[in-house]
C-alpha cells in the first residue's frame, strides 16, 4: 500500500516535469527573486531600512502569487484573481515602511521602490522576461543616477548627522547654535554625554549639500569645538 502511495506520487511529479509547467515556473521564479535581489542590494548599501530580502522575498512572492494566479484559476476568467490582491497587499507593507518622526518623513521611496519591485515580480511571473530586466534597469538608473544629481545639484534637503566635543554642553551647544543661527538652522534630535575629560555632542541639521559642506566647514574652523566629525547622512527619503 505504502509502495502504491509512493508510485502515484512519483508518477504525478513526472507528469507534471514533463508537461513543462515547472520548468518555466522555476525560471520566472528565479528570474523574479534576482532582480529582486539586485534592487535590494543597492537598497542595502545606502542602508535603507527595506533591504536586500525584503525586496526578494517581495519580488519572489510577487511572481510565485502571478504563476499560482493562472494555474489555480478554474476558468480563464479566473487567471488574474489571487495576482490583483497583490497591489493592495504591497499598498500595506508599503505604508508601514513611511515613518513620520518629530515633523520628518522617511520611506517614501523606500514604500515605491517596493511597489515597483512587486510590479517586476508579477512581469517575471507572468514570463514577460524582458519587460521586467528593463523595469529592474530603470529602477536602478533611477536610485543611482537621480540621487546622485539631486546631491550635486543641491536639490534635495538633507539631514546629516554631526559629532562635536567640547568643554561643557552649554558652552558646546552656544557654540554651535551660533553657527547655525547664520544658515537660519537648528539642531535636531541632540544627545550629549560625558567621558570624564570632554563632552560628546550630537545632533543632526538639515539643509541642501552645499549647505552641509559649508557647515562642517564653519564647526571645524570654531576654536570653541574640540574635534568635529560627520557621521554621515540621516536617511530621509
């Protein structure tokens, strides 16, 4: 009985090998979480908080919910019914991945990038193979390209993260708050703490990358400050 059992099971995974369904299934599926994957690693290099997994699993669930869409439908008319449930699906996880903190927005591209990445993920399962290496292409075009020239051209408002150590908080904070007084900033989000000899300092400030620059420029120049390190940018997308 257990030896029938076995045989029938053998028998229905040959039959579906060799009616070529799997085979194309395997390699959208494959096709799917690569690209994913690509998009997620350039996510995960500028430290993004929807990384490299995150956008394979989404692009590979995207395209594995497209392929069972058409092979579960009972009637043609049913082929795209488990597929349409995947945008409002995306819609949530996207919404979770927008944080709003003290007035700032975050995520917002992060949320796109996954609504486009679910959208590759179904051109994949779907075996329009070309139109989703195209799709993955502009994204990518896009995250790097654009960013880049929004820095350059100082067209985007960013917030950078500063160290700076000193004798005491007060005179520390005085100090930098008057520099920024004359770029019409202010410091946000400020943490302090004492290591027995001097005092560490952060904070962050918004403004464009000329802006950022200059500001370094001006705490590193102050012969109140003892060292002033940028930590680098606070996403805020």
């Amino acid at each position: 009985m257990q030896r029938m059992s076995w045989q029938h099971w053998i028998d229905l995974l040959h039959q579906e090998m060799s009616s070529g369904i799997v085979g194309s299934s395997l390699v959208r599926l494959v096709l799917a979480a690569i690209l994913g994957g690509v998009i997620g690693l350039e996510r995960e290099l500028n430290h993004r908080p929807t990384g490299l997994r995150t956008n394979m699993f989404i692009c590979f669930g995207a395209a594995l919910f497209t392929v069972l869409s058409a092979a579960l439908a009972g009637v043609p008319s049913d082929t795209a019914r488990i597929a349409a449930q995947i945008i409002p699906g995306i819609g949530f996880i996207g919404a979770g991945s927008i944080l709003h903190t003290r007035g700032l927005t975050s995520g917002i591209t992060s949320a796109a990038t996954l609504f486009v990445v679910a959208s590759i993920g179904m051109a994949a399962g779907g075996g329009l193979y070309l139109t989703a290496v195209f799709a993955t292409g502009m994204v990518l075009a896009a995250l790097f390209v654009l960013g880049h020239l929004e820095e350059t051209f100082n067209l985007k408002m960013l917030l950078s993260s500063y160290e700076v150590t000193g004798a005491s908080v007060e005179e520390v904070s005085n100090e930098v708050n008057r520099i920024l007084e004359g770029q019409h900033r202010l410091m946000q989000n400020v943490n302090s703490a004492s290591t027995g000899q001097h005092i560490r300092l952060q904070c962050d400030v918004d403004g464009c990358n000329r802006e950022q620059l200059e500001l370094l420029r001006l705490l590193k120049a102050s012969t109140v400050l003892g060292t002033v390190t940028s930590l680098g940018r606070v996403e805020r997308e």
